[in-house]
C-alpha cells in the first residue's frame, strides 16, 4: 500500500496529499474512508462499540510500534501529533513542539526555514479528527484481536482436557504458538487454570512431542509458589532432564529456562539439580557453539547451580573446569562472565582447585582476559589466577610470567580501576616475583606480551610503573636510575 506523502497545507487547516502513481491529489478525509491510509474503509469512527470517548494520547502510546502515515508526524519531534496548528507558511506542527520553537526566541518555520510574517497559530481540526479516527480504528482492531485471541486460547484448554495422541500435541502447539504471540493471552491462560492443567501433561509416561510443547508454553508464562512446587515433582524434573539430553536445542534452552525459573522458588532444594545426567546435558549445550543462545542458557543455570554449595563436588566431579576453561577464548562478554563466576565458585572447593591448577590451557586462557573485555571480567581473571598461583606458586608463577601476566598486571596498576584491584594485581605480582631478580623479571615484563601493538610503548608503561616506591614494596634491591636509564 502506497503512503501519503504531505502534498500541501492550505492555511485554513484543509490537508490534501499525492498518492503518487495516478498523480491524483485526494483531502485526507477521503483518503481514509477509501483506507488508502490503513485506517480499513468506512465512516470515520469516534469511538468504540459503546460509543464511549477513545484517549488519544492512550492510543498512541499503546500502538507505538506500528508504522504511522507521516503527514500525522510533527516535523519537530518526529511523533504523532495529538493537537496539530498550522502556521502561515502551511506547515504543520505539534501545538506544544512549536511554542517551545517560539520560546527559544526563533520566529522561522522549523522545516522551511522562512521568517514568518504572521506567529499565529492555526488548530488544524480535520487533521486532528483524522489522526484522531485512524488511531481509533487502529487501536479497536488490535483490541479486538486481542479478544479474538483470548477466546481462542480459552477454547484450546478446554480441547487439552478432552483429546490424547497427536490431538493433544497439536493442541498444544496451537496454545504455545498463540501464548508466545499475544502477551494478553498469558494472564487468560494463568487465571482460567491453564498452568495446572498444562502441568498435569508433564509426568513419567509424558513423550517428548508433548512435553517439549507444554513446557515451551510455562517458560513463558508467570508460575505463582504452588505452580513450581508441583513442577518440582520428581517425575516432572526427571523428564525436563531427559528433554535437555535428548531434545531439540529450542527444547533444551526452555528446559534450563523452567528449571532457573523453579530455582527461584522458596520451596527449592538444591538436591533437584544435583542429577549428574542433568550436568552433563548442560556442559554438552555450553559445548554447542553451532547456537550461541544454548550457550548462554546452559551457562546461566550452571551458574545458579554453582551457587549451591552442595552441588559443586558433583559438578567437579564430571570435569567441568576443564571444560569450561577450554570455552573461554571463544566466550562472548556475557558468557565469560558468567563461566568465570562459575569458576569462581568451584575453586572454594579442594578438588576444585587442584583441577583448576592441573588444566594446562587455565593460566594462558584466563591471563589473556585482563585488561581486555570489562573491568568485571579482569576482577574475577584475577581472583582464579590469584588461587592458581597461591597453590602452587613455584609451578604456576613462571608459566603466569611467561603468559605475559607481569605485563598485565603492571597495566591494571596503571589503569584507572578500583583500589582494591590495583591492591590485588600488586600482590600477585609480587608473589610471581619471588623466583626472579629484579632485572630478569623486569625483562619477562617488558617482553612477554608479544599482543601489544607496540612493545616500545610497553617497555615505557613497565619502566612508569616500575617506580621505587613499587620495587621497594616488592623487595628488589635495584638501582632506579639504572633501570630508568
């Protein structure tokens, strides 16, 4: 459908446009009727079906999204005008928009640009009663599509409790299509009992094709404390486990999303997640780099799970940390947050820790994060090397160092970041330090980091840092001038 372009405004607020193609130039009134604007034909409408008076301002609100015709946008503040004034050069503007213009002491025509020899304004009462009705027939038809809607979604339950087979799966898909469609249409399933009956579906004997159907529908719909306490059945967990093996990817990723969801209930208990099959299933979808949202989604939950303390040997216990630190390199913001507060979590444990410090890729992959992605993620990079290296400093120090961490740290010191992580990137340069003289492991600072653009300019950012209040701190015995010089 062609739209309207502004053709002229004569100074007694009539409105005419070019439809293009024909060349015609129609008044907008006529153009509405015959719906060449979208308004869908007929009389112009001044309210609903009980004739009660519309809100235009509650309109437009409500129907931000859709395209509006431009000859009802004020130049100004490019939104839909509610009380449209022409000035005497013809242009139309918003009543609030142009005095505003005025009071900031300009008497030119904002579009043309022209002095104008007359400041009055003009209401501009057909445009108004046009931009009036065509929102008014926008907003019943959405209005009424969201009744159409709600009915239907009415009608499908009523069908769940009656059919079986493949009925009942296309039910569902039918429910779930309409659900993730319309916002409306999820407080209608929520009030009329649609989360007891959809959970009732989902059980020991439940196939895959309705269970991946049914909790497709609950991931997007508000589960009240009694709703996840009776998903949290044993048998109902056990199959949202088997759907993350077993499922598409879309299945999977709304199984992590219900279980984050049951996890923020008060009456959860952590021995839920502790499924080793549930583990593994999440490590396989953070392993699938084919779908960047499975990632993130598997990661999300994993990092719930860590949080309980209860959990993290099991989670040790399948080899997750060398997994996880494998993923870094090709991690997004996102993701490396949230796998280096997964990290962080298991190394409060023994085993945890010595799994960290026995992967060979943990020092390289986490030294190349600091001072590279956020000052949240060079924190947490931080907090796991300084575990790695405190457990075993004369093991870990050296292949830290030889990773560049020296350089690194040396530039956190000279960043403009929080105290106490300067505090901390001091303390673990100075443990690296301890098997170095100053003059070899000044050297190991200044040519380690073969990333640099410019190992000139890092020579200069070590040399700056290297002050002697610094080397004094650290324990080296050095000649300043000579390390300056």
């Amino acid at each position: 459908m062609p739209m309207y372009q502004p053709f002229s405004r004569r100074r007694d607020g009539d409105v005419k446009c070019d439809v293009g193609g024909g060349g015609h130039i129609l008044d907008l009134e006529t153009a509405v009727k015959d719906g060449i604007l979208g308004g869908g034909g007929g009389a112009i409408c001044g309210g609903g079906a009980t004739g009660e008076k519309l809100d235009l301002k509650k309109m437009i609100a409500e129907l931000d999204s859709i395209e509006v015709p431009c000859v009802f946008i004020c130049p100004i503040s490019l939104e839909p005008m509610q009380d449209p004034v022409t000035l005497c050069t013809g242009q139309t503007y918003e009543r609030s928009n142009i005095l505003k213009w005025f009071s900031l002491g300009h008497f030119t025509c904002p579009t043309t640009m022209q002095e104008l020899w007359d400041d009055s304004v003009t209401p501009n009462t057909t445009l108004h009663h046009l931009i009036y009705s065509w929102f008014s027939q926008k907003y019943l038809a959405v209005k009424k599509r969201s009744e159409d809607v709600q009915g239907r979604a009415l009608e499908l339950l009523e069908t769940l409790k009656k059919v079986k087979g493949q009925a009942r799966v296309q039910a569902l898909k039918d429910l779930r299509q309409v659900v993730t469609a319309h916002d409306s249409v999820k407080k209608t399933v929520v009030d009329n009992g649609g989360v007891g009956l959809i959970s009732s579906l989902l059980g020991r004997f439940t196939t895959h094709a309705v269970g991946s159907e049914a909790i497709g529908i609950l991931v997007n719909l508000d589960l009240d404390s009694d709703s996840k306490t009776n998903l949290m059945q044993p048998a109902k967990v056990s199959l949202m486990v088997d759907m993350l093996n077993e499922g598409s990817v879309e299945t999977k990723i709304n199984c992590t999303k219900l279980i984050q969801m049951l996890m923020a209930g008060k009456d959860f208990e952590s021995e839920i997640v502790s499924s080793l099959s549930l583990l593994v299933g999440l490590l396989r979808l953070v392993k699938d780099k084919r779908h960047p949202n499975g990632v993130l989604s598997g990661l999300g939950l994993l990092k719930m799970i860590c949080s309980h303390e209860s959990v993290r040997n099991s989670v040790v216990s399948i080899g997750a940390i060398p997994q996880i630190v494998e993923l870094l390199p090709n991690l997004n913001a996102e993701c490396l947050e949230l796998a280096l507060h997964i990290l962080e979590f298991l190394i409060t444990l023994p085993e945890g820790r010595l799994a960290l410090k026995d992967c060979p890729n943990t020092i390289p992959n986490v030294v190349m994060l600091l001072m590279k992605v956020s000052e949240k993620i060079t924190q947490l990079a931080l907090s796991i090397l300084w575990v790695v290296c405190k457990l075993a400093p004369e093991e870990c120090a050296p292949l830290a160092i030889d990773a560049g961490l020296a350089a690194k740290l040396l530039l956190v010191i000279q960043s403009g970041c929080n105290p106490a992580l300067k505090q901390r990137s001091a303390e673990l340069l100075k443990l690296c330090s301890l098997n170095y003289t100053a003059t070899i492991f000044i050297s190991k600072c200044t040519t380690a980091d073969d990333s640099r653009p410019s190992n000139g300019c890092l020579n200069l950012q070590v040399r700056r840092a290297v002050n002697h209040d610094f080397a004094m701190e650290l324990g080296w015995d050095l000649n300043i001038q000579e390390l300056m010089g």
